[in-house]
C-alpha cells in the first residue's frame, strides 16, 4: 500500500520551532564572525570524554560547526518536507497518515534544535577560551547531548506507537 502524501499546515508549535531554529542558526553564524579577527590563530578542535581540549587547528577550523549546522538544518528541513518518505517506525494509513507525519516532522524540528544548540555551545566555548586559556566543556556535555538525542527519539517512537492508529489529535 502506498503511503498518502499530504501537504502539512505548520501550527504554532512549528513556526515556535523554526523561529528557534532559525535564532540559533543565526547565533551559530554571527558569533564567530563578531570574534574571529581577535581569536588566535589555533584553537581547539577536539575534545576528550573530560570536555578537555585534545586537539588543535587553525582558526578558520571555528566555521565547522556553522557549515555543518547549515547543511543539517537543511537536510532536516528537506525531510520535514517530505514525511512519506521517511522510515516511520508504524504502518501509515490514510486514517493516521496526519499524526504519523506531524510526530515525525516535529521530531525532526527538535532535532534540528538539538544539534544548533550543540554547535553553537562549542562554537561559543572555543571562542571564549580564546581569551583566557581555559577551555573545557564539562563533564555534562557528552551526557546532555546523547540524553537529549535518546529522549526526544524515544519520545518520538513511544508518541508514535501511542497513535499508530491515528485517532489521537495532536496540536497544531
């Protein structure tokens, strides 16, 4: 059986989510270039499990994160675009086809949120121990970030599961 295609209206959680989105990306964007001609000329590049720095690179190394950020907010907004495509862990029906794809689109939004936030705290850290020499991100990053991946993909599965049969609402 094939999939329903359905052209999706964004509710107020959606545009709440792209405006952050955006804001972030934004932040991700800005800041570096605000810094860049004070930072030095290496800064870290890689990190230990301790949040320490353990590798090193030139400056132009701090535009990674803000590439790779655009690129994944893209990508996950083409897939937004097209939900039918996506592996949805249920059958899709004509009955739960709506509830199946806005889950589906609005995991993706978190997502997207998740790994902008992710970028623009190292992209902010390395900018600030450019100034004073200390730089470690903690021994919270590493178990924030796979916490955060696990609970909104885990929220997203049960979510899905709840209304495999589509009868449940979820707001727009």
């Amino acid at each position: 059986m094939e999939r329903p295609v359905l052209k999706l209206e964004k509710g107020l959680l959606d545009w709440i989510l792209e405006i952050l989105n955006l804001c972030v990306l934004g932040f991700l964007l800005i800041y570096p270039l605000t810094y860049f001609a004070e930072i030095p000329d290496t800064i870290p590049i890689h990190f230990n499990q301790e949040g320490k720095p353990d590798g090193f690179g030139p400056k132009n190394s701090i535009w990674i994160q803000p590439v790779m950020g655009i690129f994944l907010y893209l990508l996950l907004g083409l897939f937004r675009s097209i939900p039918h495509v996506l592996n949805i862990p249920v059958e899709i029906t004509p009955e739960n086809a709506e509830v199946q794809y806005r889950l589906v689109t609005r995991m993706l939004s978190w997502l997207s949120l998740l790994i902008l936030l992710i970028f623009s705290t190292l992209v902010y850290k390395v900018v600030q121990s450019s100034f004073d020499n200390t730089m470690t991100l903690g021994y919270f990053f590493s178990p924030l970030f796979i916490g955060g991946i696990l609970s909104i993909l885990g929220g997203y599965i049960f979510l899905a599961y709840k209304n495999k049969k589509g009868k449940a609402q979820i707001p727009k």
